[in-house]
C-alpha cells in the first residue's frame, strides 16, 4: 500500500503530465503541422491516355483558404514548392477564401498564384466557400493572375494530333454543376481528367464513363486523422471519399488534403498536401 502523500503527488503528477502532452499536442496541431507541406507523388495508369502524353506531370493543389490560417508568406512558400515540381499543368480544386469580407485577401492571393509556372497552363474550379463568399470576386482575381477559371468547361491540351482533355464542373454543394453541358463540350476521343470540388461527385461522374480520373479537394482529408478510426468530422459531400486514391467503376478518383483549414485551425496526422500526378499510358 502506499501512503496518501504519496498517492496525491503521484496523481499530481500524473495530470501534469497529461496537460503538457495536451498543450504540446495542441502547439503542434496549431502551430507545425499546418504549415508542414507534404509533396506527394502518384503514379497513375489511365487507359485513354495517348502515348504523346506518357509520363505527363500533373501538380493539384487545393482549398487555400486565405485568411484562416493562410498567409501570403505561407501561399508563397507553397507555389516555390509547386513550381519545383517542373509541371506541365497545374490544376486548383476550389475554396481559395473562407468567409466574410474577401476583397482585401485578394491582392495577396493574386500575387501568389501569379507566380505559378507551367509548360502547358495554370487551370481552377470553385468550391463552395468560394460561393458563399463572393464568387465573382474570386472569378476576377483568377483572371488577373492568369488563371484559366474552367467551371463547368473543358481545356483540351494537345500534343501533335494527340488530345489531353481537362474538364471542370462548378460547386456541387451549391448546385451551380453543369455535368451535362461540359459532356457536351468534351470530344468523344481522348483521355478525360475530371476537377470537382467535392470528392462524392465521382458516383455522379464516374457512370457517365467518359473520365478516366477525377480529383477533387474539399474534405481537407477531415484535417484531423485518429489512428485506427479516421477522420472524426468531415463536411458534407465528402464522406465516401474522405482522403487518397480510390477505384469508382472504371474512374479513379483522387481526394487531395488541401493547404489551408478551416476552424477549427488545425491539422493532426494530416499534413497539407501538394499532389504531383505522373500520367502514365497503359502500354
């Protein structure tokens, strides 16, 4: 047995040390693993893929969200780490704001994506922050940063007589997709790669069967991964596909990270991520 002195300072003890290893968590959670950037490469097989486009570098990255956490410091950091990947195109999967007042995020948010280099273009899709905010102001910064907005449209990149088909639909969560006219836009033949916003659109695209990937962002992989059992919280639209690769009939569907957080303002197990797709044709 022991004494109740010695019980008392034991159990002090104890919380004492549960509340640094609480805060140290926190102070990581916060303040490191946000700004900890994860390059990811991924190697992907598509079977349209035309042989003139072997080995094409696709770079995604997505949901900014400036103002919450990210800053021009930090956005600028990101696009060296971008362009360092040498890509051919680089695609934006929507929610560069958060909420309220964005007019004044916006200068730094232009700069910053200006700077991004690419042999082919620099392409985006809204996502439904963007729409309950101001999406005529994101539209607008996009034009001035020379990046191609291609909600619901298709950018067709070619090599030769060779065609690459990118496609974009506008926000699903805010019913502003337009599935069917971007079909209408996309030529029967070539390898077709899908933006959308929320991962769950791939059980609306994938039947069509005329994409052979879609990549999307929005879940922010939950921003918190528990060993064991995932993502406690996730938002709306993204529940079947929270994080990675996964196979949706004959479509691949890829859900990236994200940059930025939403509140509340951390990321545990759950870096952000800047994907580089190496497209390989299946020979």
């Amino acid at each position: 047995m022991i004494s109740r002195r010695r019980f008392l300072k034991i159990s002090l003890g104890t919380a004492a040390t549960s509340a640094i290893s609480g805060l140290t968590a926190f102070a990581y959670a916060h303040e490191i693993e946000p700004s900890w950037v994860e390059v990811k490469p991924v190697m992907l097989t598509l079977p349209r893929l035309d042989p003139a486009f072997d080995g094409y570098r696709l770079v995604q990255i997505s949901d900014i969200h400036m103002g919450t956490g990210m800053t021009a410091e930090r956005l600028a950091s990101i696009v060296e780490l971008v362009n360092a990947q040498t890509p051919d195109m680089v695609v934006i999967t929507g929610d560069f704001v958060t909420h309220g007042d964005i007019n004044f995020q916006m200068p730094a948010l232009r700069e910053g994506l200006t700077q991004l280099r690419a042999v082919d273009n620099v392409v985006a899709i809204l996502g439904n922050h963007d729409h309950w905010t101001d999406h005529s102001v994101v539209r607008r910064m996009l034009a001035e940063a020379q990046v191609r907005d291609i909600s619901n449209g298709v950018q067709t990149i070619q090599r030769g007589q060779s065609s690459l088909h990118i496609a974009g639909v506008d926000d699903y969560w805010e019913r502003q997709d337009r599935l069917d006219d971007v079909l209408a836009l996309l030529p029967d033949e070539g390898c077709a790669i899908l933006l959308a916003h929320e991962p769950d659109y791939a059980d609306i695209s994938a039947p069509t069967g005329r994409f052979d990937l879609q990549l999307s962002g929005h879940s922010h992989g939950g921003q918190v991964i528990l060993p064991f059992i995932g993502p406690p919280i996730l938002p709306s639209y993204s529940h079947k596909y929270p994080v990675g690769q996964y196979q949706v009939g004959s479509m691949i569907q890829y859900t990236n990270r994200g940059l930025g957080t939403v509140a509340p303002m951390v990321r545990f197990n759950c870096r952000p991520e800047i994907t580089v797709f190496t497209l390989r044709h299946q020979g």
